[in-house]
C-alpha cells in the first residue's frame, strides 16, 4: 500500500527551507510537550515522579533531624506513631523512605542524565564522522553491550573507593553503551537528510551541524533514552547498594533493603521493613516507563491503541450511509 | 558463514578487553587491595600465598608488559587464584561448583520468558485493543519495574514464610543424594521454582512489548498486505508472514538481554540462597574477596559471549539474508 | 455487450481520524468486461492504489468504504463475510502491488510462497503445486530452479515477474496491476508490459491496469479512465481519448508525456496553480466517452513541432 503514515511529531516542518533550525528546534521540543500534556500516560507518570521529587525535598520537613536515629524499640508493626513501623534497629521506616529518596533519585536520575550526554555525544559524533572513527566507536560500544552489566558494576565498585560519586561513575561506565547505540542508529538516518546535507555544502562546523541540525531532530529519542537510562541506573543502583556495594552509610532505598537482609527482617516477618522501598523503587520505575510508553505512542501512531478491537487481517470496513 | 566469523572474532576481541580491564583494575585504583582485602578477612594466609596475590594484584609494581602476559597466560588456563572467603579453595573451583546451577537458573527462565514474551506480543499485536493489548502490557511493565532481588524477597516471604509452601534456600533439599532420578529432578524443580518465576516476571513485560511492536511495525509491510490478498488463513499470515519476520529483531535482542537476565539471577540467587554464582556474591562482597569477583565477572563475561554465539547460530538459520556473506 | 466482470459502482472511501475525514475515492464508477484491459491514471495521490485496495478490501483501519458497491460477477463483495472473502481473493482477483517488489516474504522461499497459496485454494499435494509453479515461472521466463532461492537473491524485475506469475496461479478472472513497472528501468518495464500482454492473450483475464504514465496507458488499454481528487474525470476508450480528450485535466496529462510511437509533439502543461475544485458527476457524450463538466479553458493539444 502506497500509503504515507503521516508522523504528527515529524519535527521537520513542511518546508524545511522556510525556517530555521532554532525554529525547527524550538518547534519540535514544544510541540513533543505539548502532545505529551494530553496524554494520560504522561501525565500519570510524570505525577508520580513530582510526588516523589516532592516527598524527597519536604523529607526534612517532615522527619527533622537524622533520620537514621533509634526513636523506638527494635522492629514495630506499623502503628499511629510509625505509620510504616520501625526496623530491627528501631528506627521510623517512613522517615527512612523519605529521606532514602533523595539520594536515589538524585543519583539516578544523575546517572541516567550522564549516560544519555555521552551516549549522544559518542553516537552523534560516530554517526557524524563515520568512517574510522565510527568504527571505533561502534566496537567500543558493542563490547560495552555485551559484558554483562551486574558483575562489571560489582567489580568496578568493589576497587574503587566507596561513595556517592563512585557509585554514579560506575553506573553511567555501564550504562552508556545503550544510549549510544541507540542514538547512532537515529543520526544515521538524519544525517542523509537533505537539511543536512545542505548545511554541509553551506559550509557550516561539524559541532554546529550536529548540535542545531541533527540532534533537535531527535528530540523524541533522546527523551525514551532519557528516561530508559534513568531507569535502569536506578534499578542497578538499587542492585549495587543491595549487595553492600554502595555508600553503607547513605541513605538510599537499596541501602534501606540491604539492611534489612542483613538484619534478617525477612526471615523474620518483618514486611514493613522492606516493602516501602521496594515499592518506591518500582513506582519510580513504573511512571518513568508510563512517559516512556507516552513518547512512544505519540511519535509511532501506530502505536496507539485502536478505539474498537480489531484483527489485523479484518477486511476494510463498510459503512454504508445510504439507502436501506 | 563470514558473519559468523565475524561474530566469533568479535567475542573474542570482547573477551580480551574484560581480561584486560581485569588486569588493569587493581594496578590504576589507589591503595593496596591486597592489604585491605586481608585485613577485611580472619584468613590466616602463608606468606607464600600473600606474594601471590600480590603478583595478581599488582601490588609489587612489576614491570607492566611481562607481567600482563603470564597473567593472560594464567587466565587462559583457568587459574584466577585463591578465594578469600572460601579459603584455600582456588577461585576456579568455587565457580565451578557453581556455575552449573546459575546456567540452569538462568537458561530456564530465559527460555520461559522469551517463548512467553514473544508469544503474548504477536498475540497481542495481532489483535490490537483487545484484551491482551489493553490489559497485559502495563500489568507487565509494573512488574517489570520492581527490581529483580525485591521481587525474590516479596515471593519469598509470601510463599515460603508466610505460607510455608516453597523451600527456602538451597537448589534441592538436605540429605537428598544428587542424582538423575525422579525424586531428585522434582525436588530441584521445586526449588529452581520461584526463583525462576520472579525472573521470568520481570523480564516478561519488555520481551511482549519488544515482540508486540516490531509485530505492529511488520503488520504493514507489504508482503502481509499481498498475503491476506492471496486469501491465506490469518493465522498462516500471523505465524509465517508476520511473526516469521518480527521475531528476527527480538533474536538479535536476545543477545543484549542474556546479560540483563544474568545479572537478575545473581541478585535472585542471593535472595533465596540458591547455590549458584551469585550466591557466593555477597559473602564475596563482604569479605572483599578480590580474586573471586574477579574470576565471577570473567566466567560470566565468558558464558554471555558463548550464549550469544549460539543465538547468533539461531539467527543465521532464521535469517536468509544472513546466511551468505 | 457482455456481463461486466468488476462493476464499481459510486464506491466513497474515506480515510478517517480523529479531527477529519480524507475522502481517498469520491463516487467512483466503472465497469470492467471479460478479457477487457481498464487503465486507470492520475497524478499522485489522486486515489488509484485506494480504489485497487478496496475493491479487493485491503485497506486497514482509518480507511472505511462509506459508499457504493463493488459487484463481482455479478456478485455483492461489500457483503461477503471473512470466509468467502478468502476464498474470493486470489481465485478470483489477484493483485500485483505498487511495491511488488517487497511484496514476498523475505525469510521463504518463492516455491514455498507459491505452494501457500496453491495449496491454500487448490488442496492437492506440495509435488503437484510445485509442479505448478515450475509452469508459471517458465511463462514469465524464469529459470524455474529458482524457486529455491529467497527473494533477496533476485533483482528487482524478476521478483516483479515472480509476482505477476504468482497472479497468475490460479487463473483469475481479473487481475489489478497498481502501477507494475513503476520502480524498474525502461528496458524491463516495456519486457514486463510484453509479458502481461502475453499472458493476458493466453489465459484471457480482465486487467485493471493503474499508473501515472500516459504513454503506457495508451499503449496497453481498451479503456481508460482518469482520476483527479478521488474522482474520475474522464472515461473513454483508449482510441478516442488519444486525439479526443475533452477534460483539461485529460489533456494537461495527455501533453505532460512524449507518445512512444508516432511524431514528435510539443509537451503541455497545466497553467500554474491550476486547480479543480466540486467535481461533477460524469454526463454521456456518446460512444462511451464520459466527461465531468469544467469550466476550465480547453487546450489545444498535439500540435506539431
Ligand atoms: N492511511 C491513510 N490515511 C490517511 N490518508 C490516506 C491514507 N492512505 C492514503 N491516504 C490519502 O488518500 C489519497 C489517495 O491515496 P492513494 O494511495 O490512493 O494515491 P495513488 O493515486 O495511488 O498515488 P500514487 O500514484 O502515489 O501511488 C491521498 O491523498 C492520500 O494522502
Ligand atoms: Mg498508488
């Protein structure tokens, strides 16, 4: 079929002479916030993750003082005072929660954030140059795809001196080969572009070209990379502090977990222990995946789900209006 | 066959660059991990085993080029050292013992979830908006966003400790003599269990998303059209027309997730204590046990790379276009 | 005259989404007879795949037949369920797609591909239906070994062929070619248009025949009739639209493409921004020429250079 799926996110406007690139930039960014707005998905998610941002700034609000301190006996149920009880140690889970957000979130969303950049930066200029150096590159980067991920992390942590910052550089060592990947795939097919190629004979820098021409254009990629990156450093983050590999003495939700196994609150019983963290790391996952899930459908209608069910062979529907 | 030559030279190259890293990692850190190591540990060691370590670790600081050979030397002939916290055990035969049960952990739920993954996908595209396309996909992708060791932990404590229905620890129960019977095969089955399910739960989601895309990327492609106008019977053109086809990518994905799926059973196993790799993990961590995380990460690197030879081997057989260089 | 094989009758299909309607066909009427080769032309996007697609009922969600009648033999096509629309496609009408070269399976073999739909239709053993295509590739003129090779492995004009003898498998009443010749060189186009020739005195089906290029159209069909905006303009046999085309449309067409044979002459155009607008229904003037008034100018065309 000859048909033309017409992209409503396309961020190249209808001619791409009449305007510019700032323009073409400014034009793909809100046009991308703005569909995303009117998306249920998106704006469930993003909801959830400006609760939990909030929640991690007004922790010391709500738990002034150190949180890690001993209010209580050992391993209370929840009640009215410990809403989520305390753990072995008996210190207030809600306050441990709370105050573990901040450095989660900041370090993965730190992390995700880092590993886009050099992803974008090593995709682009792969794709850009092309020839030797994209060979390169590309090999570095599908070495860095195939070592497995956890026992690279391990080892990484375990030599390098502990801390918030090792735990950031190691997850952003691990995790940028993905968006590398990805991104090159996406500038590869930008770059045959006829934009591009005019900027090119016009004479314009290599650096200007990715940055004005190329990458505005993928804005909706580098958002699902985005989002995709953070993800998963907060997962493998959440693994790490798990394994004591972490900062033992932040706070954090993997941290949490880590303590409770190894103050052996599962075996015990002791759910309340480690089920508020878990479910924190999940939730902060599952919304960064609803926007994920909301870029996705927006920039492939395809995507999106039909109104009514349909099988993918059905004949063309008729809905004869007339006559009868 | 050059693509496969060209994967295997590949994974070769990839294997040396994590020996490598191995290699360089203890010699460009600051400090001395030999000197932390041992006083993390009660092990009493013979002065004589001290220098070895030493001599591992780069410790000694030895001319650089030489000492990188016979250390590429020793790995190849499997000898990554002593354990500390299996001590005197050598690095290589902890492992040994194993890595067999996390190959089982890890290919059993791995072969679950891609075959159910995929199947949900191509079902779900074929039949877009119904139920399995509405309800399934952010079911699974909630699941999906739990971390694999939480989830192990939740699946233990309902179902071993609260109801008391799944073993708690180990791969087959005590006492049981290790053999090919019956009774023995039931009780490790039994056990592998739920550490299997969390995995095959979290992983689920992204391969019946993956499968449901490319499937719905395919559904237009013009050969599907030019099948349903030869009057096929829709579920030839869902099976051998589209899903034939979707399923290439999803291969090619396979390869990248092994490695996800590895890390997963690692954590699981720490959860239940299941005897394979990842169960040695944590005391490894705790005791800075150098040599064995080290050999760990070679030895998985090594069985990721192998694993992936083999869905390259797969591939070739789907994908004519591959077959001829 | 003779009962028509395909009747079109007012047939509206309309693209529809959440803020508007495209109407891709507008009250198409046509009628193709046995052994007749309809031509159908028009610029790009004018509706043509769209009409092909839904006379076999191909097209897939936003579009939806709003409008007319589509009669088979005689028979009501909108109507049939599922089942007889299977059992319908192929045996009976079987297409060549704009894109025919993608149009096979990528990861099977030709032969396989062509014993699917053989044995789909037809029941009978693999060694029969094999037996079958080995005939249909030889009329098409290709080696019949390589019915063991993947698509991949074959340019892009003998998949073309491939698919044209896949068309004619199982001896169809009506074949749509959806501008067949479209992404290959001239050499192998006319070797094509030669071909389906042939077969067509052979094997004696009906032909709608789409495309954007005049000089072919003229060549090979009966009839034609030729679309602008979703609505056929004009309609006249092949001979009297030559030198008698009364729709400016017709005649800016006409003039935008050299005959192959026969003098040389002057190409014209459509005067820029030239646009039609509230198309009427076609009136009679005789000898099955059909024309939509218009209040457009009519050019002279064909002059001498
Ligand atoms: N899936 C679709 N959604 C919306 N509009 C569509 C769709 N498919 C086709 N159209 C519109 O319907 C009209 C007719 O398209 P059609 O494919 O029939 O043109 P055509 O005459 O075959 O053109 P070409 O010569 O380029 O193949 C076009 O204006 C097109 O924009
Ligand atoms: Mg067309």
């Amino acid at each position: 079929m000859s048909q033309i799926t017409t992209d409503p996110l396309t961020l190249t406007p209808e001619d791409p002479a009449a305007e510019s690139a700032t323009d073409r930039a400014r034009l793909g960014a809100t046009r991308l916030l703005r569909t995303l707005l009117r998306n249920g998905k998106a704006v469930a998610g993003l909801s959830i993750i400006v609760v939990f941002i909030a929640l991690a700034l007004l922790a010391p609000v709500f738990f002034p003082g150190d949180p890690a301190r001993i209010t209580s006996a050992g391993a209370a149920a929840p009640s009215l005072e410990h809403w989520l009880g305390t753990t072995t140690k008996g210190q207030d889970v809600l306050g441990l929660t709370l105050w573990g957000a901040r450095s989660s979130l900041f370090v993965g969303f730190a992390a995700g954030i880092l590993s886009t950049v050099i992803g974008v930066l090593i995709g682009l200029s792969g794709a850009y140059f092309g020839r030797g150096l994209d060979e390169a590159l590309s090999l570095v980067t599908n070495v860095f795809l195939l070592v497995p991920g956890l026992p690279l992390l391990v080892i990484l942590a375990a030599f390098m001196p502990p801390g918030l910052g090792t735990v950031i550089v190691v997850l952003v060592i691990t995790g940028w080969a993905g968006s590398a990947r990805v991104m090159r795939s996406q500038a590869m097919s930008i770059r045959g572009k006829d934009y591009v190629a005019a900027a090119q004979v016009s004479g314009e820098r290599p650096l200007r070209i990715m940055v004005r021409e190329i990458l505005p254009n993928m804005a909706s990629v580098v958002m699902t990379t985005l989002l995709g990156c953070i993800i998963g450093s907060i997962g493998a983050q959440a693994g790490l502090e798990f394994l004591g590999l972490g900062d033992v003495n932040t706070l954090s939700w993997g941290t949490n977990l880590f303590w409770a196994t190894s103050d052996g609150s599962l075996m015990l019983g002791q759910w309340w222990i480690f089920v508020p963290s878990g479910l924190a790391i999940a939730l902060v996952a599952f919304a960064l995946a609803l926007c994920n899930y909301a870029v996705d459908e927006i920039t492939n209608p395809r995507l999106r789900r039909p109104k009514h069910a349909t099988k993918s062979t059905a004949a063309t529907t008729v809905a004869r209006k007339e006559e009868k | 066959m050059s693509f496969l030559f060209r994967r295997l030279g590949f994974y070769l190259l990839a294997f040396w660059a994590s020996i490598t890293l191995n290699f360089l990692l203890p010699r460009l850190m600051p400090g001395d991990p030999v000197t932390r190591m041992l006083s993390r540990s009660q092990q009493r060691l013979e002065p004589q085993q001290v220098d070895a370590l030493r001599t591992m670790m780069g410790v000694d600081g030895g001319p650089l080029i030489p000492e990188y050979f016979s250390y590429l030397g020793r790995i190849l002939t499997g000898d990554f050292g002593m354990s500390i916290s299996r001590f005197p055990t050598p690095v290589s035969e902890v492992i040994a013992s194993q890595l067999p049960w996390t190959l089982l952990l890890g290919i059993t739920s791995l072969v679950i979830a891609v075959i159910l993954g995929n199947l949900l996908g191509i079902l779900a595209a074929w039949r877009r908006g119904g139920f399995l396309d509405s309800v399934a996909p952010p079911l699974l992708v909630f699941i999906g966003s739990f971390p694999y060791f939480w989830l192990a932990m939740g699946a233990l404590y309902i179902f071993g400790i609260n109801m008391g229905v799944a073993p708690m620890r180990h791969a087959f129960s005590v006492g049981l003599v290790p053999g090919f019977n019956l009774e023995f095969i039931l009780d490790v089955a039994a056990h592998l269990f739920l550490p299997a399910l969390t995995i095959v739960l979290v992983s689920l989601g992204g391969w019946m998303l993956g499968m449901r895309n490319t499937m719905i990327a395919t559904n237009s492609e013009d050969y599907i059209l030019m099948a349903e106008a030869k009057g096929l019977r829709p579920h030839r053109i869902m099976l051998n027309y589209a899903a034939r086809n979707a399923m290439l990518p999803s291969v090619t994905s396979m390869g990248m997730s092994i490695g996800f799926i590895v890390g997963g059973a690692l954590l699981t196993e720490v959860v239940f204590a299941y005897p394979g790799v990842g169960y040695q993990l944590l005391a490894a961590v705790q005791g800075l046990d150098y040599p064995l995380m080290q050999g760990m990460f070679l030895t998985i690197t090594a069985a990721v790379l192998i694993a992936n030879f083999l869905v390259d081997l797969v591939y070739v057989r789907l994908d004519p276009r591959v077959r001829k260089g | 005259m003779s009962v028509p094989v395909l009747e079109v009758q007012d047939l509206t299909v309309e693209y529809v989404s959440d803020e508007r309607a495209v109407r891709g066909a507008d009250r198409v009427s046509f009628t193709i007879h046995p052994g007749e080769i309809f031509g159908l032309a028009g610029e790009s996007g004018c509706g043509k795949s769209t009409i092909a697609n839904s006379i076999m009922r191909l097209l897939k969600d936003p579009a939806r037949i709003s409008n007319g009648k589509v009669l088979f033999d005689g028979t009501d096509v909108l109507g049939m369920d599922e089942a007889a629309l299977r059992a319908w496609r192929w045996n009976n009408v079987a297409m060549v797609f704009q894109s025919a070269m993608n149009s096979l399976n990528p990861v099977t073999r030709i032969g396989e591909q062509f014993i699917d739909v053989i044995r789909t239709h037809r029941g009978g053993t693999r060694a029969a239906a094999l037996h079958r295509a080995h005939e249909l590739l030889k009329m098409v003129r290709i080696d019949p070994v390589r019915l063991r090779a993947y698509p991949h492995q074959l340019s892009g004009g003998q998949r073309q062929r491939i698919v044209i003898a896949m068309a004619c498998a199982l001896n169809p009443r009506l074949l749509i070619l959806d501008e067949p010749t479209t992404a290959l060189d001239v050499v192998v186009q006319q070797e094509i248009l030669e071909q389906i020739r042939e077969l067509q005195k052979e094997l004696g089906f009906a032909i709608l025949f789409i495309t954007h290029d005049m000089s072919l159209m003229l060549e090979l069909s009966d009839r034609i009739g030729i679309m602008y905006g979703g609505r056929i303009v004009e309609l006249a046999p092949a001979t009297t639209l030559r030198h008698g085309s009364r729709h400016p449309y017709t005649q800016a067409l006409l003039g935008a493409f050299p005959p192959l044979h026969g003098p040389r002459v002057k190409l014209t155009g459509l005067a820029e921004g030239t646009k039609f607008t509230n198309i009427q229904d076609l009136e009679d003037t005789g000898e099955g020429h059909w024309v939509a008034p218009s209040d457009q100018p009519v050019l002279s065309q064909g002059e001498l250079l």
